[in-house]
C-alpha cells in the first residue's frame, strides 16, 4: 500500500497544492492534523483535503481554531491567527474540525499516528531525550508525528539511537531522499510541515510510506511562496507569519 502523510498545512493552500501536485499515486492519505491556523486559506484547505480521506489526527490548532483548546498559553501571533480563523471559517468547518479524533490512532498493523507524541498530543518532540522518551511509550514500531515542524525522525535499536535528518542538495527545486525502514528496531517519523516549515527550508514538505517495501520518501516542494505571503499580509494576519514563510523558521 502507498500512503501519502501530510501534516501541519496551516491554512497554505499554495503550499498544499505544490505537494499534492508532485505526490506520487497512493492509496489512501494518512493526515497528522494541524490543518488550520497561521495560513490565510483555511476553508479552501478544508475543502481540499476532506476528499483525499478519512484517516486524520486533529492537531492542537484545529482544537483551538475550533474552540475546544484554551489559547492563553499561545504566543501573541499564533493567538491572533487562531482568532482571525475562528472568525472566518464556515461554520460547517468548524464542526468539521471539533470531530477530527485524538491520537495515537493505528491505521495499519504496527504502525501509529500522532500530532505531538504517543502521550500528549501536544507535546513537541525536537530532542533526543524527549525521542527516546516518546519512543518507550509508543505503541508501535513505527510511529509518525508531527507539530514541530521538523522533517526527519529519530531511530532506536538496542542501544543505537540516531537522528534522522534528510539530506537534501539545493533549497529551491523539487527534492526526494528515500528512507529504507529496518526490520528491527522502533521509529520515529515526522514528514515535517507543509504550510510552514521550521527546519530552514522554506520548500513544503510531506512523506510518502510504502508499506510492502518498508520505505519512506520524503519530499520537499517548492510552491508559490508570494502568492501564500501576500495573502497573510492582505488578511491583516502578523506579518511575521508571511516572512517566516520564506525562511522555513
Ligand atoms: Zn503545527
């Protein structure tokens, strides 16, 4: 089976676009949540991705653009997003996204899917002890998750603990670089953030996982990156939220 992993869109409909454009055939859509906020599109981006399947995460923004996280730990420029979203999105979209589930959810045998870590959904995931602690509560071998915003993963076996951190050759061109998954040993894996990336790319990124082969593919997008900024900056969204488009920070 070829599945397709998207996470952390935010509302970039041009970025979103980019990958779906250059994704290979799947058969179905793994999405890690974090579908709304920051971005200007939300409700295009909704529209976009309830076709593509059923098999979703909701992520801490699609709580707090829906009204069921308390915001008052946000910083002031993801506050003021998620209150310009919850200002413009359809009602239906609003409800819509108070459903998306909770994970961990398993959408295959020995795999798992979060937005944060195997305990707290909202936990970031960056460092190795906090990897080593997600991978010891993990109920699978295999786990992808997403929220930081940081393509790669981490890699455990017995005592061989590795970051994985896709190497990439140029920071404007469609890029892959393939991942051959061990039969031993646990996984961590973050397809990374397609509407805004933090891991000095500014390329949209996602993943494919094919799961006969045991490989993961990751990618990174380049996409219309002005067309994304002008609409922040035309919504009257922090202007900070357009720039650091082009950074990937
Ligand atoms: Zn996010």
């Amino acid at each position: 089976m070829q599945v397709l992993i998207l996470s952390d869109i935010h509302a970039n409909l041009e970025a979103l676009e980019a990958c779906l454009a250059c994704a290979p055939a799947y058969d179905v859509v793994w999405n890690l949540g974090d579908i709304v906020g920051y971005g200007a599109n939300p409700n295009e981006v909704v529209a976009r991705v309830q076709p593509l399947g059923d098999f979703y995460v909701r992520g801490n923004h699609d709580r707090a653009c829906s009204g069921t996280l308390d915001i008052s730990n946000f910083n002031s420029q993801a506050a003021r997003s998620v209150r310009w979203t919850e200002k413009h999105l359809k009602t239906e979209n609003i409800e819509w996204l108070r459903q998306l589930p909770k994970g961990p959810l398993s959408p295959e045998n020995g795999v798992s899917c979060v937005h944060g870590s195997p305990h707290d959904e909202d936990e970031y995931v960056v460092h190795p002890g906090q990897a080593l602690e997600a991978l010891a509560r993990a109920a699978a071998p295999i786990t992808f998750f997403g929220h930081t915003h940081i393509q790669g993963g981490f890699f455990l076996a017995d005592s061989d603990f590795s970051t994985l951190l896709p190497d990439y050759e140029s920071n404007s061109e469609l890029e892959t670089v393939d991942l051959a998954l061990k039969e031993e040993g646990q996984y961590l894996i973050n397809p990374g953030s397609i509407g805004q990336p933090r891991d000095g790319d500014w390329r949209a990124a996602f993943a494919t996982f094919d799961t006969v082969e045991r490989r993961v593919t990751y990618y990174r997008a380049p996409y219309d990156l002005k067309a994304a900024q002008k609409k922040i900056l035309d919504a009257g969204l922090p202007e900070r939220l357009a720039l650091r488009l082009q950074q990937g920070k």
